[in-house]
C-alpha cells in the first residue's frame, strides 16, 4: 500500500514461502526432489521444445528471459521452478511495418512447477516516470512492465507477475503508473495467475490499433488502487477475484478505479468480467468500478466493459460506480454495462448510473461470444 513501503514487498516475498529462502540466497543442492515437480528436468526433458527455468543453477537457465531468448521458434514451453525472479521479461517482437507479433515467441506456455502461483514470481519495479539508466528520459508506462508479451497464443499457469515500485518510496516522481504485464497478443491465455501491483497493474492490450486481440484470464487474481486493469483487448475475466487496495497518501474519496478499458471504436467486444470477485482493502464506497480511457492515440475509442454475475463488495461506490476520465468523453457516451450482479457494490440506487443488460442482451455476452472460434 502505498503509505506502507514495506508491504508489497514483504506480501511477495511471504507469498513465495519461507522454504525458498535458501534457494535465492544460494545455489540449490540436488535433494532427490525435482524442483521442477512432474514437468520433468534437463534430465528428463519432457520434448526439445521444454526449457527448465532455475534460480540457483539447477535448470537449463538461471532467468525467465535468457529461457525466452533462447525459444528461437514456436510452441516453447518453460517449466519455472520456484523462486523470485528480479528481472524484466519481454516475449517477441512486433514487426514495424504491419504491427504483427514474429513468430519467434509464439505459442509459447510458462508452468510455475508448483502449481502454486506464490512460488514463482516475476518482478521488477520500473514506473513510468523512472529514468532511463542511458539518460535518454523515463520509461514511459509501457516500458515500465515488469513483463511485456507481444506474441500471439501465449499461455501462462501459476506464475505471479507483480510490479513492486512504491510511490513512497519515490516522492519525486510524478508518472506512477507502474505495469506488472503488458499483454498484446491474440489467444493469450493466463490460469491461476496472480498480478500484483499499484497503478496499471494489468495492461490488456492489442499491438496495434487496427489489430484485435483476445485474451482469457482463469481463476487469477489481481490487485491494485488506479486503472489497475486497463487497455484495448477483448479480454474475458472470468472466476477472478479483484482486490482494490488501501492508500493513506490520499485523503478522501475515490482512492481509484477497478477498471479502464480503451476498446477501439470497430471492436465489438472489450472487456467481460463475469463470475469474478470484487473486494477492497479500503473504506467501504471509496473505488468506482471503472472509467473509460480515451488516449490520445484514438480519439474515437469507445470503451467497453461489461460486469455480469459478479460480487461487488462494500468497497465499490454503488451509488455512482462510474466516472470520467475526461470530461470530453463522458463515461455514459461509453459502453458500460452490468447484469445480475450481487453484493453491497452491486445495489442499484440510482438506476441512470447502473446500466443494465436485458436478458435477450446478455447472451451476447458470454465468453464463447468474445473469443469466438478460440476455446483457451
């Protein structure tokens, strides 16, 4: 939180378990136990294409990119073995002149070998605002991602991705947004994640404007206080759980918004959040559920997010959960909606701030119906 440097930081390091303190302070020893569980080892390589991923030595490599780099062709799968890996990560390359991933990289599945997404972390702490070690100015919010995937039929099981920069810890710096994974490809697939962060923990997005992505996020959980998922991808949440964190840098109402979508205006489908969670750690009221973001990259943007069959907990404003982020493109103009949802969030009082689907509307918005002949 951000008023309590050391709790991010301490939450990754508990989650990860007390048994690997021994693994990140030292080389592990072979114990007779694969680290890397039934996924086999460098050993007992489960196909050419399996690369094992070792904090202490004991893999085919010691970090999640030199795997990455070494994938030179198509359907890699890498088997992490427990550990807290302090690095930034980038999947693929976008070819400039039509904006489409390469095929290096793609359909590549990262395994955290536990099945437990607190044993495998992925982590850095880049900002927006923090400067470029060449001095050629800041990171910018893209490049503040912890981990950045730009090919297509990407799958990830149990792995955290999670961006531990504080504003606390840097009064100075004013561009706070700071990414844990930047998404931009089609038939991304994330199961049993966790992503974990402050400002634009979750960007969900597409390579190019003119370019449509899908992507499907199962059982996950994500967490943060500002736009914390945000993007332009047709992206499916469903059974996830979302967690609106405490501030005391701040001293009133809103403290942030759950989501903000910036579908581009030809997309008929953005964001579908269904049988998800929504819980806060903060005052009861002090999150909207979502403003649109219109950049300044597409004007014409009309984001779209849809809420159905989802507990929203004391911590959404129910009275109006949806706000501006520009008074120029007003929220209502937008494609927001809701359906069936529960929970004190969920209370309709003023009936003009909660759209909601009719029946027949609503079986436009299913899962099938967003990612269409794709079956994650």
């Amino acid at each position: 939180m951000a008023g309590h440097p050391v709790g991010r930081r301490a939450f990754i390091a508990a989650g990860t378990g007390a048994a690997l303190a021994p693994v990140l302070a030292a080389p592990a020893r072979a114990t007779g136990r694969s680290p890397f569980g039934r996924h086999g080892s460098p050993s007992a390589r489960l196909d050419a294409r399996t690369l094992y991923v070792h904090p202490g030595g004991l893999g085919d490599h010691t970090t999640v990119q030199a795997a990455v780099t070494a994938a030179t062709g198509a359907g890699f799968t890498l088997v992490i073995a427990p550990g807290v890996y302090r690095e930034t990560v980038s999947v693929g390359a976008v070819d400039p002149a039509t904006g489409l991933p390469g095929a290096a990289g793609s359909e590549m599945t990262w395994i955290g070998a536990t099945g437990d997404p607190r044993d495998v972390v992925v982590v850095y702490d880049n900002a927006n605002g923090t400067p470029r070690p060449d001095g050629s100015g800041t990171y910018g919010t893209t490049g503040s991602a912890t981990t950045t995937v730009r090919t297509d039929g990407f799958t990830a099981r149990s792995v955290t991705f999670a961006n531990d920069w504080l504003r606390a810890d840097h009064p100075d710096i004013t561009g706070t947004q700071a990414v844990a994974i930047k998404v931009q490809g089609d038939r991304s697939a994330f199961h049993r994640c966790r992503f974990l962060g402050h400002q634009d923990t979750l960007y969900a997005d597409t390579t190019a404007l003119a370019v449509l992505a899908r992507q499907y996020y199962r059982d996950c959980y994500v967490e943060g206080d500002v736009d914390f998922v945000f993007g332009r991808a047709t992206a499916v949440f469903e059974h996830c759980r979302f967690r609106t964190l405490d501030r005391t840098d701040l001293a009133g109402a809103p403290y942030g918004f759950v989501f903000a979508p910036s579908t581009a205006a030809a997309d008929p489908r953005g964001y579908l959040v269904t049988r998800c969670a929504i819980g806060s750690a903060a005052p009861d009221a002090y999150y909207k559920l979502a403003r649109p973001w219109v950049p300044g990259s597409d004007p014409t943007a009309r984001p779209m997010l849809t809420v159905r069959d989802t507990r929203l907990g004391a911590g959404i404003d129910a009275v109006a959960p949806y706000t501006d982020m520009s008074a120029a493109h007003p929220w209502q103009d937008q494609r927001f909606a809701e359906y069936r949802n529960t929970g004190p969030g969920a209370v309709i009082t003023v009936p003009e701030n909660r759209p909601q689907l009719t029946d027949t509307e609503a079986e436009r918005h299913t899962r099938a119906a967003y990612l269409g002949d794709w079956c994650p």
